[in-house]
C-alpha cells in the first residue's frame, strides 16, 4: 500500500488497519484465558539454575546454582498473580532468597498464556535474555508437568540482570535449567 499525503490515502489506510487493530486484543485475551478448571487453584513450578555469572563487585566468571520457583494462583476472575522466588547458596554456605511478584496485564512483562491444557508463561531476563515456562496439565488439571527454557539474544555474550537475591546487577553469561517438578494445589498459594 502506497501513503500519499492526500486525505483519502490516510482514510483508506485506517479504514482497512483499524478493524485488525481492534481485534488484536480479542484475539490474544481468547488465548489468554485460564481454564475454568484452574480458577482459584495455584500452580507451582520449581526448578534448578546452574549459571556462569560475574558481579559488579566481581569480575571473575563464577559458577552458581540456585534454586528457582515460579508461583501462579489463578484467581476466581481468571486472573493470574505470580511470583518468581530464587535462592541460592553462597561459598560459605548462606542461603539468600529474594522474590519478584507480577500482575498480569498491570504493567508487568511478565506474561501468561493458555490453550487446551497447557499454560505458557514468559518473561524477560534482564538487558537481552527471556524465560518461556510450559506447563501441561493431565486432563482433570489435578497435577501437571513443566518445561523451563532459557535465552539470550543473538550475538550478546550476556544479560545483564537486577539480582533478585543480592543488591546490584550480575552479568549472566550462560544458564542450565534442571530438575523441572509441578504441582497443582486449591487455593491461593499467596494465602490473601
């Protein structure tokens, strides 16, 4: 299609380019919606992290594991609200943990999507790396099983991520996912 400054050009365009605007949320808010059979159930995925890593205080590659959560309830409403908590150990043998919730559709970009019986939930990493988690449930949704899939961009050596657990930036350089349990409980796994 050719723009031309003239008036009709423009109404021409927006006349063809705004039905399928308005249908883009339509569209997406059908594969969006959680399952009746999910409402007011939690879905909590654990997993294990192994990750090459420095810090701003901390040039030198390190190797750190962490355990990892992702937390779901989905409300009466449909509505997800989730958590992501990480822990890891220190080389002395602190544990230190931190957390990040997330609304869906409130500013988050963190997102969840759902088809037949299966839940998708993605999420940015830091500057250049994303985190896509699936989950399928059996046919009853009584119990479930996950997929955690880490990445970066092409061409970037790393993400630049705001540490969950420790006050500052950490550069990850790569991620190992390990260790992917689920499980489907009632109620609100955030207990409100």
């Amino acid at each position: 299609m050719e723009f031309r400054t003239g008036l009709w050009s423009w109404q021409g365009f927006f006349a063809l380019a705004m039905p399928a605007i308005l249908a883009l949320p339509m569209a997406s808010s059908v594969a969006l919606a959680a399952p009746s059979q999910l409402y007011g159930k939690s879905v909590i995925v654990s997993w294990q992290e192994d990750r090459q890593q420095t810090t701003a205080g901390d040039a030198q590659l390190r190797s750190i594991s962490a355990s990892a959560e992702l937390s779901v309830y989905i409300s009466e409403a449909g509505r997800p609200f989730s958590r992501v908590s990480m822990s890891v150990t220190n080389r002395r043998g602190r544990t230190r943990s931190g957390n990040r919730d997330a609304v869906q559709g409130e500013g988050s970009a963190r997102s969840f999507g759902f088809h037949g019986n299966t839940m998708s939930a993605s999420m940015p990493r830091g500057s250049a790396g994303a985190m896509q988690i699936s989950v399928t449930f059996d046919s009853g949704f009584q119990s479930c099983s996950a997929r955690v899939m880490t990445g970066s961009a092409g061409g970037s050596q790393f993400t630049r991520v705001k540490s969950m657990v420790i006050s500052g930036e950490v550069d990850i350089y790569s991620v190992r996912t390990s260790g992917e349990s689920c499980r489907v409980q009632n109620g609100n796994v955030f207990g409100n």
